[in-house]
C-alpha cells in the first residue's frame, strides 16, 4: 500500500472494487473500496479508491458493485477439444477413447486445431479465465492463437513412446521456440501423456531435459483408481512411483488428475526433489464414475492442487468457475466432513495454488504490487448473489462463471462488460462448422494410439 513510484499517468487504474487480496499467511481476505494501479502489464499499486483521485490513467475502470479477482487459471486442458465437445457421452474412458477421441484425433489437421484453440480461448475469456495450462498436438497453432487472443499460457507438445524418440524431440523443440513468446505471456514444458503411453525410458530421457532445459514436464498420471491397480499388477508400481523411479519427481511436474493417487504415494510425492504440481478437473471425474483427487491427503503434504477442466471432450466446458465450486462440494460430500474445503480454501486452490501448480507461482495468482496484472472484476449486483454476507461464499457458491465482466492479461483488457475485444466467435463457429463432419469421419478404422491402462 505505497505510492506508485513512477511517474507520469498510470496505464490502467481499476477503483471502486472489493479486491481479493492475500495476507501474509496466504489467507484469503477482501479489501474495500480498493483501487489498483497498472503500469506496463505489471500491477503497480494495491490501494484505496481515495488514494487515486489524483492519480492519470490512461483508462480508468469505475468497478463498484464488483469484485476483483486474480484471473483464474485453468491448469489442465486440451484447447482444441472443444471441437468435440458432447461427441462421446455417458461411456467409460476405455469406449471413450478407444472407439471416439483418438479415431477422430487421428483426422486433426492444423486448421481444426486453430479454431478449437481459438473458441477454446474465447470461452476462457468469457469464464475469466487468464491462463491456461495447454497439453496437445500441433501446437505452434495453439502458441499462435495466444499470441493473438492476449490470453497468458503454458504450452505443451503432447508425446507417446509409439511416436519414436521423435516425438519427444518435436516437444522439446516446441518448448524451447516458443518459451518467453507473445511478450513473454507464453511458457512452455516437455508433454509426455501418460506413464501407460510413453515407456520408463522415455520418462527417465524426459526427466533429463527437463533438469538441462530448466522445463516444467506436464502429464497425466494416477488418472484413476483403476490405472493405479493395473500399474500395480503390471510394473509392480504406481503411476507416482514409476514417476519417482524414472526422475520426473526431482523436476518440476505438473500431475493431471490424481485421483489415482493412493496412501504409498504420499510419501514418495512429499519426498520429491523438485515442485510437484496437481491439476484437478472434478466435472470429469463425476462423468467417468472416478474418486475425486484426494485433495486433504495432499494438503497434508503441502502438494499445491489447482484447478482445472481438462478437455471440453469429457468436460464439456472450460468452466474454471464451476471447477471451483465443484472442488469445495465434492470434497465435503467425500471426506463427510461440512468443515473441509471452505470457500476461503477453495480461493486459495483457485489463486496462489493453481499459479504455483503451472510453475508461476511468482508471477501471478495474487493481487500484489509486482505480480503481472492479470485481473477479473466480478458482478455482484445479480439477484442471485445478494445479499452478500460472506464474500468468500458468495464467490464460490453463488456466482458463476457469466458474472465475469471484465477480463484482463498484462493489463490489456480481452473483454469489457462481457464484450470480447480479441475473438470473433461467429466466424470461428460458421468455419469449425463447415470442418466438422470431416473430422468426425470414424469409418477410416484408424486411431492415434490404444488405450489399455
Ligand atoms: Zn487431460
């Protein structure tokens, strides 16, 4: 709460706001009539609506009635599939795979890529979403259209040991080109898919670029309770363990799902050399019949787990929002327990926990001088969310994702008063139209690769 040490007019001043802010101890807390200061994509000053009467902006947003939040962060998903969203209901993930998503994957041309990525980033904008953890093929197209969209991503070239040690090299190859790009908005990691689909050898040859590269490796893993007895009886092993004793455990690894995860494992996840992220994705798990993530389990061993969507494939929305209050609910009804995963907590998953989960944990996931300003106002002025007598419950039970007005990256606005300023849906609807039936063709008997986990 100082004065803004440069001089001359802020780039954006958003006042009026009850700001979600951290404490010292990480505790979730609001603060009234807040103003914050934005210069050069960075936030600049965290302080009262009175303490910018004076100051000049070059814009200047009038928020009262809505709360400031730091953008979420979807930490597991794969863009593009929001082309195939609603295409393989009510199945279980074998038939799911199997017989829909890697027949139709195996059609994917780079177009198709463009413009799911390109809806995909345009619903994330609209939910309040700010970044985005992105695990899938062709991705100099998904790295393009977050160039172009303004959205802050980590970036992924998804991997199988069937590939050869090519497709390995062609992830690396895409993590190093692409890091810092989009002004530094992009980051990128290594994206083997899952222990079932890419080898110990590969793992352990993906654990040591990593370690020289100083890349964050992002995979699947302890999907479900199933995969882990499979591992089991297969390997001897779980899916953590086979990640402890191929290295990935001593680089930074950001784990989708877990819900795999047994008691062995937490001994071997709190051993970890490096920082051991979890994505969770609840929707999906209520689809396919999983055990959620064990998220009190790995509160215990201070494990950060973000939240996430997964594909829209199995998901069917990039909904971050719904996440949130999924994860709080689910969790109760799990542990039995009405007093675990409050909504203060569920915040905290959705902010510093997701950021750190994506490997930026220093950049953003708060709302404090220093961190980028990626910012969400929310409105509480809906029949649906007033009163208000517990902003933290409010946020997580009561709002929803289309109470999001404003979305800000780096200071740049991508959508003011539900207006999306950098995507223009009709026509990526009426194209991605035109291409589906093409891509959904199933009648060639191929697919990308076999699930039997
Ligand atoms: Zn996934």
């Amino acid at each position: 709460m100082t004065e803004p040490a440069a001089s001359g007019p802020a780039d954006l001043i958003i006042m009026g706001c009850t700001a979600l802010v951290h404490d010292s101890a990480e505790g979730v807390g609001f603060a009234e009539d807040a103003a914050i200061v934005v210069r050069d994509g960075v936030i600049a000053d965290v302080t009262t609506t009175d303490g910018v009467a004076r100051l000049d902006a070059v814009e200047r947003v009038d928020a009262r009635g809505q709360a400031a939040l730091p953008g979420l962060i979807n930490c597991h998903t794969h863009s593009p599939m929001v082309a195939l969203r609603g295409i393989a209901e009510d199945l279980p993930v074998e038939e799911w795979f199997n017989d829909y998503v890697w027949p139709i994957e195996s059609n994917l041309s780079e177009r198709d890529v463009e413009l799911g990525a390109r809806l995909a980033c345009a619903e994330m904008i609209r939910g309040g979403v700010t970044t985005f953890a992105d695990h899938y093929f062709a991705m100099d197209t998904v790295a393009d259209v977050v160039a172009d969209t303004g959205l802050r991503a980590n970036l992924g070239q998804a991997y199988f040991s069937s590939q050869g040690p090519e497709g390995r090299a062609a992830s690396l190859d895409f993590a190093l080109r692409h890091r810092g790009t989009a002004d530094g908005r992009v980051t990128t990691c290594l994206a083997p898919h899952a222990p079932y689909t890419v080898d110990d050898a590969d793992l352990a040859a993906t654990a040591e670029l990593a370690r020289e590269h100083g890349l964050l490796v992002h995979l699947h893993a302890a999907e479900s309770r199933a995969q882990t007895e499979h591992s089991l009886a297969r390997h001897g092993a779980t899916p953590i363990e086979i990640l402890h004793r191929t290295g990935l455990l001593d680089v930074d690894v950001l784990i989708a799902h877990g819900t795999g995860i047994v008691d062995r494992d937490l001994p071997v996840l709190a051993g970890a050399g490096g920082r051991v992220g979890i994505a969770s994705a609840p929707r999906g798990y209520l689809k396919f019949a999983w055990d959620p993530t064990p998220v009190r389990d790995l509160a215990g061993i201070g494990i950060p787990v973000g939240l996430a969507t997964d594909g829209a494939a199995s998901n069917n929305s990039l909904d971050v929002w719904e996440a949130m209050a999924l994860t709080a609910l689910v969790q109760k009804s799990t542990t039995g327990d009405p007093r675990w995963l409050t909504s203060r907590q569920a915040l905290h998953h959705a902010t510093l926990q997701s950021a750190r989960a994506v490997g930026l944990g220093d950049r953003i996931g708060s709302i404090a001088v220093g961190r980028r300003a990626d910012l969400i106002l929310v409105d509480l002025t809906g029949p649906h969310t007033q009163p208000v007598h517990d902003l933290a419950a409010t946020l997580v039970h009561s709002a929803r994702s289309g109470d999001v007005r404003t979305t800000i990256v780096d200071g740049r606005v991508l959508m003011r008063d539900r207006e999306l300023l950098t995507v223009d849906v009709a026509a990526v609807v009426r194209e991605l139209g035109e291409r589906l039936p093409a891509l959904v063709e199933r009648g060639h008997g191929k697919r990308i690769q076999e699930y039997d986990a």
